[in-house]
C-alpha cells in the first residue's frame, strides 16, 4: 500500500471525475491520503473529504498565495476546524513563495509566522510550501524549534535537507524526482535518513514521467515509489512500506 502524502484532491481539475477518482484509488493501492488546504475555503473542502473517505486525511492552512487572508479571525477557524475534526492532522500548506510575490514578503512571513505558532499551541506538525524563500523559510523555522513537520516538494539543496532532518523534519519527494533534470531532487533523496522520506503526488500538478504534461492524480504514486526503490537500492515494495510509515509517523496516524 501507497501513502500519498500531499494531494489538492479539492482542486477544479477533478471536478468531472472527483467522486470515481476517490472510490477507485484503494483499489489502485493508495492506502491512505493527505489532502491539505491552500486557503480557508479549500481546507474546508479538504476537511469535508476527509470525513467522507476513510482513507483521507485533512490539513488546514493557508498557502503563501493566500497569505493575505490570514487575520486572527481565519487562525480562529482553523483552530476549531481542528478541534472538531480529529482526522485534521496538520496545519498546511502553509510558508513562503517568492517565485511570482502576488502576495508581498511581509505578508507572507506574517501569515507563515500565525500559522505556525498555531501549530505549536495545538501540538500538530506543518506542512510547509517553501520557494526561492530558503534564507527566510528556515529563520522562521528556527523561531518554532517546538514545531516540525513537512517540506513538500523540496526544491532545495541537500545541506539543507539535512539541517531540517537534523531538527525532526521529513522530506516530501514528488513526481520531479523522476524528471530527467532532477539531478539534485535524486541528490536530496539519497542524502538523507531513509525514515525521513515521504513521497507525494501534489497532484493535479507534476505528473511523474511517463506521464509528464497529464493531469496528475494519485494512482501515479507508484513512479515515485519506483524512483526512490532505484535511489536507496531497494525494492519498490520495500520503498512503498518505507514510505507508508514515514507518513503515518509524519501525521500520527495509528
């Protein structure tokens, strides 16, 4: 079985085939899911999922393109989204992204800083969203060292994966890693502890080849999986349960 640690299930781009897509993926060998929210509207989708499948699990945060919506108002709803919905896990996708800046930097560091300390008032680990931002990104990290969690998709180099993995963090591997200019995602991966190693779809984003340009969606886990199994030498069967409980540890499914 197959954890997908990181998946916008919620997104427009299932809407045709949500409900098909959602009934079949345990027969395709997806055993559990982590669907987090972007902003409040779709962690309240995501949340509503996760009450519907069994297998699907919720994260409630707001990403740094919807960072300026983030008030004590918005932590407010989080915060009681997570008290009366246990299948809530995380506070995610949250942190900074300084790639496009619709949002300004302050803003975004701001949002970054609320939801994280949300995270440590309610004793849940993040998922964090961290791009072109690595010299901010990690001086808010060390301002929560209470708090760790996830960097998804990691797009930075290996010394830094390993200073995170160091202080408690997993690292979220996506279909990049099977790209054929995914030199230093493949770097990332095999410089690290095994049991910090997770792996994603964020889907409907970044099919792994030979599926690239198509829409993304779990049941494309496996490529993933295969890459990883090449990377440390080990069966893919091998890498799919190393991965499993890597991401029932991560979010503290039992």
């Amino acid at each position: 079985m197959r954890f997908d640690t990181h998946a916008h299930l919620d997104d427009r781009a299932f809407d045709a085939d949500r409900e098909e897509l959602l009934q079949n993926l345990p027969l395709q060998g997806i055993g559990l899911l982590m669907n987090p929210g972007c902003s409040f509207e779709t962690s309240c989708a995501a949340s509503d999922l996760s009450k519907r499948f069994d297998y699907i699990y919720a994260a409630v945060g707001s990403h740094p393109d919807s960072a300026d919506e983030v008030d004590e108002t918005v932590i407010d709803k989080y915060r009681a989204m997570c008290s009366n919905n246990p299948k809530i896990r995380a506070i995610g996708e949250i942190g900074l992204d300084y790639h496009y800046e619709d949002v300004p930097r302050e803003i975004q560091q701001k949002a970054f800083r609320m939801q994280m300390a949300l995270a440590r008032e309610l004793d849940l680990p993040v998922i964090v969203h961290e791009r072109e931002a690595h010299a901010d990104g990690m001086a808010i990290v060390e301002e929560f060292p209470e708090v760790t969690g996830v960097f998804h998709c990691y797009s930075g180099a290996a010394n830094m994966a390993q200073w995170l993995v160091k202080r408690g963090w997993y690292i979220g591997s996506t279909g990049v890693i099977t790209f054929k200019n995914a030199r230093k995602a493949i770097e990332v991966a095999a410089s690290i502890p095994h049991d910090r190693i997770v792996i994603e779809t964020d889907c409907p984003y970044m099919a792994p080849v030979p599926y690239r340009g198509k829409r993304n969606d779990p049941s494309m886990l496996c490529k993933m999986a295969e890459k990883i199994a090449e990377i440390l030498n080990i069966s893919s069967e091998e890498a799919e349960n190393l991965t499993f409980e890597n991401g029932k540890r991560l979010y503290r499914i039992h």
